[in-house]
C-alpha cells in the first residue's frame, strides 16, 4: 500500500530532525540549518515543535491503518484522537463523540477558551458551529475574538461563577439542548459544570486534576473568586491546589445524568455523554480511565502529596461522594 505524500513528507521531517538532535548533541552548536525547499511545506513543518509534529504523524497513521470499529470502547474513541487547536489531542475525540451521538442543534459552550477556543475551537473553526466562549483573560479573548468569525461566536471576557453562569449562556442567545459543553478553568471546574442549568449538553467536557488520584471523589470547594495563584504558601502548595479528580467528575456527572465514557490519554480532560444520547457507548469508571498527566507524575515522583500538603496547610477537600 503506497503512503500518501503528506506522510511521506511528515515523515521523513521527523527522520530529518531525530537525526539532527542526535548531531547536535554530537558536535559544537552550529548555525541553524535552512528550510528545507519544496512547495512551501518545510516552512509550515519547520513551526512545530518536535513533539507535536510526531502527535500529528501518530494521528496520521492511526487514521490510515486502524479501524475503530474492530476496537472496543473507550479505544474506539480514544484511537481517533488527534490536535488543531485543543490542548493536547481532545478535537479528535470530541469529533469522535459526535459521530457516536450524532449533530443536532451544532452549538457549543466553552467555559475557559483560552486564545484557541479549548475544546471548542475545531468545532467552531472547521465544522461550522455558533456558540460561547468565555474566558477571564482580556489577553486570551482578544485573540479569540481575531480567530474566530464573530457571525456564529460570541466571545466574552468573564470570570464565570455558578452564580453568573447561566446569564451569560443566555445572554448568548442559548437555551435547550447543545451539543457540547466544555469547562477548563483550573479552578471550580466541577462546581461550574453542575451550575449549568440553561443549556442541556449531549456531550461534556471537564478537566481533572490528575494529582487527586484515581480511587477520592474530591474537589476544592466552591468559591466564586477561586484562583489558584492566590493559594499559600506557594512554596509548598505549588500552585497546584485545583480543580476536581476524574472519580469526582464520574461522581457529579452521575447524578445530573451523565456517564463517564473517556478521557484524553494524556490525562488532563475527561468527556462525559449524557444518559439518553449514544445509549451504546458504554459508560467507563474513573479508575480505568484514569492516566496521571505527565508533567504531575514529576511532582508525585519528586514526593509530592496534595493531600499531605492540603491537609498541613488546612486547605479543604470536598468529599463529592457526601456532598
């Protein structure tokens, strides 16, 4: 079977790079060596990073060479995944999602869109989608707001609480079922999704704070000026005194009718279906699904305990299980 060019192409720049990584590290700095030549294509792969242009590559490949539907769930979905503009590799499995649960009203809500839209922008950019983006950065919003056509989505700049959440949906002219929901502010995450009642997502995205482990339902409680910059002392906390585990999102996705189904292999969100939408995309528990995300495995390898350092510095945990 011939491989089409643009494999061939990603391909060999991959070859290209290891081997000069390996030289590099062989030999005194050199100048940068020139673009490689040939129909504009070296300039476009000389502005990824390493890492990402294997990712892509990897996506390249599965999609060639394996069916997802000789696979089991979550693999099905899972295998499908691949980076535009998400985090990590989230628009693959949310377009992924749709075709299990099919398109119907196309809206979404993004809460936490960053400049590119988070878990949103390949649908709002390449699919056509209307909907909602909020973000608290003036920064981050005025990006978004260059990238994405104003006719089909509002971009807002706002510090979302449970308190605001559905006026601001509503105020977007949203209302009844959308297709997508997704949260990722670092913070009250899960507080924030279960707040949601203006808008009925088929589909839901949450991010999880991967250091709460796999086994505790626990969030950091509800504070509508939460941020985790401001949590002392730094020194110990690290910053990384946020958000809710992936059993506590399967724990509060439960009961407003929600069945955990994936999570990003990277370990960083977790996708929720609700009950009646894709009845045959079995739901998956937390302690399968979880993957600890890479850059927290080198603070839990270094011996680093949230709940030690929670429990030293009186911060609170939210059990979800009695909550």
């Amino acid at each position: 079977m011939r491989k089409p060019r643009l494999v061939k192409r990603v391909g060999a720049e991959v070859a290209r790079r290891r081997k000069a990584r390996v030289r590099q590290a062989e030999a005194p700095p050199a100048p940068p060596a020139p673009p490689a030549a040939g129909a504009g294509g070296g300039k476009a792969l000389d502005g990824l990073k390493p890492k990402r242009l294997d990712q892509k590559l990897n996506a390249i490949l599965r999609g060639l060479y394996v069916d997802p539907e000789l696979l089991p769930y979550p693999e099905r979905l899972t295998v499908q995944r691949f980076h535009m503009y998400a985090q990590n590799e989230e628009d693959g499995l949310v377009l992924a999602l749709l075709k299990e649960a099919g398109i119907t009203s196309r809206t979404f809500v993004e809460i936490g869109c960053g400049e590119n839209g988070g878990n949103s922008g390949f649908l709002a950019h390449e699919l056509g989608f209307r909907g909602l983006m909020l973000d608290g950065s003036k920064e981050r919003v005025r990006a978004a707001r260059q990238r994405f056509n104003a006719d089909r989505v509002t971009v807002r700049q706002a510090f979302v609480t449970r308190e605001n959440v559905d006026a601001l949906i509503g105020e977007a002219g949203l209302a009844g079922e959308i297709d997508f929901l997704s949260v990722d502010v670092d913070g009250v995450d899960v507080w924030l999704f279960d707040a949601v009642r203006a808008v009925s997502p088929r589909i839901v995205a949450v991010e999880f704070n991967s250091l709460f482990g796999a086994e505790k339902a626990v969030s950091v409680p509800y504070k509508p000026d939460f941020s985790r910059r401001d949590v002392e002392p730094v020194s110990d906390v690290k910053r990384l005194y946020y958000g809710v585990s992936l059993r506590g999102i399967e724990v509060a996705g439960r009961r407003r009718g929600y069945r955990l189904v994936v999570v990003e292999p990277r370990g960083n969100n977790a996708f929720l279906l609700r009950d009646d939408v894709a009845p045959h995309v079995p739901a998956t528990s937390a302690a399968d699904l979880f993957r600890q995300l890479n850059k927290n495995q080198v603070h839990v390898d270094a011996g680093f305990d949230i709940f030690a350092v929670a429990e030293r510095h009186d911060l609170e945990l939210v059990d979800l299980e009695r909550a």
